[in-house]
C-alpha cells in the first residue's frame, strides 16, 4: 500500500512535466533577478540553482545558510523572495540557461528556468543625405514639385541606403534597403514619418536613432527654411553680376572721355 502511494506520488510529480523556459535578454553590465514562482514543498531536502545544467551557483538546505559556490562569490544576492537570486553585473559569458530544482526523498523536481541572453547596448547611428538632383541656383526651374534623396543610415559595422521621393510634397520610399539585421544581431531600419526621415538601431536591450527634416533638403517641402532661398540666391547673383557690368561699362567710357579730353587740350 505505502509503495503505491509513493508510486503515485512519484507520477504525480513526474506529469508536471518540463516547466516553462523564460527568454530573458539583459544589457551588458544590468543585474538579473532569477525568480522562484513554483510552490517548495514543507520538507525539502535542498534547492538550488545550476547555470548551463552543470555549474553550481548556490545551494539553499533547510535550517541552513545558503552556499554560494566558489565561481559566483560576490555576484550572487538574495531578494526577499525565497530562493530567488540576484545575479550581478552580466558580461556575455554568462549567457546561458539557468535552472532551479528542488530535491526531495522523492526525486528532484525543476522549479525554474531562464535562457538569459546578454547584449551589448548598440552603437549610435548617424543618417546622412546625398540628393540625387540638388538644385542648381540658376536653374529657373527651381518650382518643380519633385525631389528626391539618398539617404545612408551608419552604424560602426555597417549601413544601409534608401532613396526617398517627394512629389507634391509627398514622399515615399522608392528603392533601396529599408531594413538591415546586423552582424551583431541588432536591427537596422530608414523609415518615414511625416515630415523627417528617421533611422533606429535597435536590438532586444537598447536602442539609438537619427533624425533628419526633409524640409532641409527639399525646397518647396513644408519646413523648408526657405521655400524661395533659390530664387534669391538667383536674383543676388543677378544684381552682383549686373552692377559689376555697370562699374565696367562705366570704367571703359570714362577711360575713353579722359583720352578725348587729353586730346583735345
Ligand atoms: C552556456 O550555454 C550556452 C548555450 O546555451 C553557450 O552558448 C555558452 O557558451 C555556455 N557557457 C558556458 C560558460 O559554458
Ligand atoms: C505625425 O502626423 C500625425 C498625424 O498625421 C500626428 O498625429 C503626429 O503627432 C505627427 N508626429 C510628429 C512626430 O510630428
């Protein structure tokens, strides 16, 4: 009869099956809290936690102090939450698979487990614009509704182009990549939105982006500084080239009248 209990109890205990596996991903350098949400049993016979199923971290026995394992002195602390840990300070080294179990004169039981993932914040990016048609100053054309631009969107390790097309003051993305995954894992991507071009780098930890106006590359764009700034520049050049014709038309004739007068004295 007793064997049969303790049968049962052992099917019980092995139905519960696999537990869960909790994806975690932590920045370089933040600490990680290892929870315990399963129920212990009252007469335990110890708990702990084990990285990569075959490193000891820390070892909890009943009426006992916990034992930290010589590998993780000084990065292990222990929140309220009985059992649960704090690991500190993550480098890359240490992801892996984390695990809890609970022994019993039953058998052992997992109570927890953590695949942590440890991630480098990502490198700032930097857009920059190459227009494709720049408007030339003397060119009277300068109304036309269409612009377009080459936009290159940096990281450290690589970058992508995108081309970006304004008609009638709308815009869209023509060509080009939109969307990059990087050799670190993190993603890269251009998009549009409203009235700037935006380029985010991003991976599961961090992010950083750039921004740029398209009103600052396209005339005739709302945000241009100043939709007429060619015509200016075009009308100055005018007047400068003008009044310089007229100080030298003026030179020549006045050089001519000095002779005649030289002449006629
Ligand atoms: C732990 O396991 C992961 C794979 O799950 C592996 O990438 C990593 O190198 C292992 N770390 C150590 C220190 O064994
Ligand atoms: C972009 O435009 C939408 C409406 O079209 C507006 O709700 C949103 O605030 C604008 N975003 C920015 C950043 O200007």
């Amino acid at each position: 009869m007793f064997i049969f209990v303790i049968l049962g109890l052992l099917v019980c205990i092995e139905a519960q099956g696999p537990i869960a596996v909790t994806p975690v991903f932590v920045k370089k350098g933040d600490d990680l809290i290892l929870n315990v949400d399963a129920d212990v049993p009252e007469d335990f016979v110890l708990v702990d936690w084990k990285f990569n199923k075959t490193v000891n971290m820390v070892i909890f026995i009943p009426g006992k102090e916990s034992t930290i394992s010589p590998d993780f002195t000084g990065r292990l602390e222990f929140p309220v939450k009985k059992f649960s840990v704090k690991l500190k300070n993550l480098q890359k080294a240490d992801s892996g698979v984390y695990t809890a179990r609970v022994l019993t004169i039953l058998g052992d039981q997992p109570l927890a487990e953590y695949k942590v993932t440890v991630e480098d914040p990502v490198s700032p990016v930097k857009l920059t614009v190459d227009p494709v048609d720049p408007l030339d100053p003397l060119d009277p054309l300068v109304s036309r509704s269409s612009c377009n631009l080459t936009v290159t969107c940096s990281t450290q390790d690589s970058h992508i182009s995108s081309t970006i097309r304004c008609v009638n003051q709308t815009c869209s993305q023509e060509g080009g990549e939109q969307s990059e995954v990087t050799t670190s894992g993190a993603s890269l991507w251009v998009y549009l939105l409203n009235s700037s071009i935006i380029c985010n780098h991003s991976n599961h930890v961090s992010w950083t982006n750039d921004v740029i106006m398209i009103g600052d590359f396209c005339p005739k764009y709302p945000g241009s500084e100043s939709p007429s700034a060619g015509i200016s520049v075009y009308l100055v050049k005018i007047v400068v080239f003008s009044v310089g014709l007229v100080i030298m038309v003026s030179a020549v004739i006045t050089v001519h009248l000095m002779e005649k007068l030289k002449k006629h004295k």
